[in-house]
C-alpha cells in the first residue's frame, strides 16, 4: 500500500482531471483512513488492544493513530510501503 502522502496526491490528480466531467461523481475517503482500514484488514490479534483503545479515545484518525503507536503497531509492518 502506498504512503497516506502519495494516496492523497493520487486522488487530487483524480479529482482534478475530472473536475469538469459533469456526469462524473466521485465519493472518494481520505487516504489517511485508508490506511487505518488497510492495518485492519491486515491485522492479527496485537490489533485487539488498538481496537480497543481508539475506541475509548473516541475512534477518530488521532484516536487510531495513538492506539497504534501505544501498542507499538507499526503501519508499514501491515500495510508495507510501496
């Protein structure tokens, strides 16, 4: 998977080369969530204690974040960078 940074300037050059395409509707995620939902779909049982944590912390991107780098969970050891 590729760093939030490149997936967001992927979408912008998505976005803006279709810009003026009227028939043409996009719903796109921010990148950034695209990446908690990759370690996810990727995780094992160490993301019991991140699931559990960003929960309590509200369950927003900060929130993720934080869970993982308590718990020690690297991003690139799930997701790799690519």
């Amino acid at each position: 998977m590729l760093p939030a940074r490149e997936l967001s300037r992927r979408l912008r050059a998505i976005r803006e080369g279709l810009r003026r395409e009227k028939k043409v509707r996009l719903a796109l995620e921010s990148a950034n969530w695209s990446v908690i939902e990759g370690v996810l779909s990727q995780g094992d049982r160490r993301l019991g204690e991140v699931i559990v944590k960003a929960d309590e912390g509200g369950a927003n991107l900060g929130a993720w974040r934080g869970a993982m780098r308590d718990a020690g969970v690297s991003v690139e050891e799930y997701v790799g960078r690519g």
